[in-house]
C-alpha cells in the first residue's frame, strides 16, 4: 500500500484508505478517526503560514511569512513549517530532543520555545532530502463544512489564530523560495 501526503509534505496517508480507485477522496465517515482528524486539520492548515516565520514577522508582518510546506506532530498540536524552517524543525527534532514530544500535545508549544530561545539548525544542516514532490503538486484535502470541522475539535485555540492568519494570507505575493 502506498503512502501519501495530503496537502502538506509530512503527514502520510495510505492512499486506498483515503482514495477511490478513481482518485477521488472518499467521505470522511469511511475514514478511520485518526485519518479523518488529519484531514480535517489539513483542511484548515494547509493554507496557512510557516509557524517559524510567523514567530519571526507576527501578523503586523505576515507578507514576510512563507506558505506552510509540511506538517509534523498531532493534529492540533501541529507544527507547520516552510521549506528553510522545515530543516530547523527537523533539527530540533533529531538533536535538541523534539522527539520526547513525538505524539504529544506538548509539541508545538516546546518547538515555538525553542525557536524563539534563538534555537536553529547549523548552517549547512540537511535535515531531509527534498525528493518529494512540491506542496502544489499534492492532492488537496477535503472540503469541510463548520459542523463536521466542530465535531472534530473541541479545543479552537490554534484554530481561531489560524482563522486571522488565513483571512490576512490571502493576500500575501507568495513565498520567496
Ligand atoms: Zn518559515
């Protein structure tokens, strides 16, 4: 069974659980609940900027922020990154002990942390080989609506933040990449 990733490089999904052999995506309900989050999640991150920017620029500055390219951790507990900050990340992960919050609602919240304690990758640190295609390339998540979304999340923190940050990305030029 093949894996792929959905809207953002990171997350994998076995593609015949999430597709129809016509390639289109099947309804959520036929998706097991760990997938379904995932989805859903996608649907609201996969347009929002780098985490790491967005530590670095604020919504004063969100023209600076680069487009979101990969997620890591739980939904919800998310980070997304963009290219250049996907090597910090990644970093932090590997050497920095990210990794004791593998799966834990700690995630986000100990790499932001690091990150804004001036925590970076070495110059130079390859922290994953850029074979995989490019986000644009990727399938789009699903379409979902407010009350299916509101079944899923309970907790609206993050979402209410990406609410703002979605609504001023818009009209932001593109990545600089
Ligand atoms: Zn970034």
């Amino acid at each position: 069974m093949s894996k792929i990733s959905i809207g953002l490089r990171g997350w994998r999904f076995d593609e015949e659980e999430v597709f129809t052999e016509d390639d289109e995506l099947r309804p959520l309900e036929e998706l097991s609940e760990d997938t379904r989050k995932r989805l859903v999640r996608l649907s609201d991150i996969a347009d929002s900027v780098c985490d790491a920017c967005w530590l670095i620029h604020g919504d004063e500055n969100i023209a600076e922020c680069a487009p979101a390219e990969a997620v890591y951790g739980e939904p919800v507990a998310e980070v997304v990154v963009c290219g250049d900050h996907e090597d910090d990340l990644i970093y932090w992960f590997r050497e920095e002990g990210g990794d004791r919050y593998a799966g834990d609602d700690e995630f986000r919240d100990a790499f932001h942390e690091w990150f804004l304690e001036g925590g970076r990758a070495p110059e130079g640190y390859e922290g994953i080989q850029h074979v995989e295609t490019e986000p644009e390339d990727l399938p789009e998540p699903p379409e979902v609506d407010d009350e299916a979304r509101r079944e899923q999340w309970e907790a609206t923190e993050r979402k209410s933040m990406r609410d703002e940050e979605l609504d001023l990305s818009q009209e932001y030029p593109g990545s600089d990449d």
